[in-house]
C-alpha cells in the first residue's frame, strides 16, 4: 500500500480537490483505494455525502477505542473508499502532543492497512503542528498543492525545511501548482521558474469553474465531467505523480 498525504500549511490551495480526484483516478484504474478524511472541515467527507459513524472520529481511534474498519464506509464509486471526518478532529493537535503514544498509535493505524488497500489518500488540514508531523512520519509521500505566489511558495520552502530539521527523507515531498491562472504574469513566470524543480511536478491543475463543480455536483471532476480540460488536467498530474513515486 502507498499512502499519500495531501499537505499544505495553508488552506484554500486546492488540497481537498487533489485529494478526492486523485483518489478517483486511482480507483478508477482498479485500485483499491481509501480517503482518510482528517481535516475538521470534512471538506473530502462533504464531497462524498458520507457522515462519520463514530463521533470524535481519530480522537477516539488514537486514544485506542477500536480500529479504523468499523469506520471505514464505500462511496457510491467502485474501488473507493472513506474513512470520514468529524469536527471533533479540530482537537487532534493538542491531543497527539499531549499522548506520548498518540504518534505509534496514528502509525500503526496506518500500518493496519496494509494488504487491504493499493491506496490511501489522507486529507490533511492546514497548519503545522503535531499532527503533521505524525502523518509526516506515517506517509510515504507527502504531495502539497501549491498555488504560484510568493506566500504560498513559501509555505512549500517552510516544509522542506522542516523536513530537514527533523531528519525526514525530502525526496518524499512531491509539489504541484493548482489553482493556476495562466492570465496572470506571476503564475506564468513562477511556473517556469520551477519547471525544473526535483520536487515540483511539470503539470499543474488550473483554476477553473469545472473544480468549483465540485461543490455542487459532490462528485470527483473526472466522474461528472469526464471529458473536461479539468479533468485531463487531474490525469496528468496523477499520471507524473506515480512515475515520480516510481509506481
């Protein structure tokens, strides 16, 4: 199993997107894939219709009431599956700082996995703290969606060096822009600034109305709009994305 956290210090930059249509595009290759919906917002869990069946959610997993099966629910697609959000997950900071074994116990939860799944997509919430940095160290890929300006490029570097601080393998970072809007010149020239990058993938996701479907229809951009530029755009990045993790 391969399991990628979609991570970013700041919200609003595309991250829940990513995570559910790339989720998609894995399942829809016949991949037996999961959503792990960790972010308070549920923002994933929304999209999917799907309610959490045990309030406080990963609170109540960490701190050992029963294993993440009994949680886990289908979508309505094939080969995909989520273990959803509640916004009881909004204390789950303060909770794995304050439990010793509370970054074991998000690991081994993660370790249970294995062999049951090809997949596992974790739907982060922003900031960085403990909980972070436990999926920080749980994750074998940590892929942030990263909008093309300069606070936002910064957030990537504060990453990067936070994984050098702590002595995790950078080579697990994996960077693309999305919401990109190639009308402005800043984008433009960001982009083929990192065109280059060893993090950055070359293709990018961007901003368009089809992704703010997403909302309304509640459905991945691939499902609803199968032949959009939005979602040729969420194929390619997938398609890079596991050539770069060597899948």
């Amino acid at each position: 199993m391969t399991t990628i956290a979609l991570y970013n210090i700041k919200g609003g930059v595309g991250k829940t997107a990513g995570c559910v249509n790339l989720a998609y595009l894995a399942a829809e290759e016949g991949k037996k894939t999961l959503i792990w919906d960790v972010d308070p917002q549920g923002s994933s869990s929304y999209y999917f219709n799907i309610e959490a069946r045990l309030k406080g959610g990963i609170k109540k997993l960490i701190a050992g009431e029963g294993g993440l099966e009994a949680n886990i629910q289908p979508t309505e697609y094939d080969n995909l599956w989520l273990l959803p959000a509640d916004f009881g997950n909004r204390h789950l900071d303060i909770l794995i700082d304050e439990t010793k074994q509370a970054r074991k116990k998000l690991k081994s939860l993660v370790a249970s996995l294995q062999g049951e799944y090809d997949y596992l997509f974790i739907d982060c919430p922003p900031g960085i703290g403990a909980l972070s940095e436990a999926i920080f160290a749980s994750a074998d890929f940590v892929a942030l969606p990263t909008i093309p300006t300069t606070l936002s490029l910064r957030t990537f570097d504060m990453v990067q060096q936070f994984f050098v601080e702590h002595q995790l393998d950078p080579a697990r970072l994996l960077a693309f822009f999305s919401m990109v809007d190639i009308r402005k010149n800043l984008h433009n020239e960001t982009i083929e600034k990192y065109y280059k990058h060893k993090h950055f993938l070359k293709n990018y996701i961007p901003y368009l109305s089809t992704v703010e479907k997403m909302g309304t229809r509640q459905a991945p951009v691939a499902w609803f709009a199968p032949s959009s530029y939005a979602a040729q755009c969420f194929r390619d990045v997938w398609k890079e994305m596991k050539k770069k993790m060597g899948a």
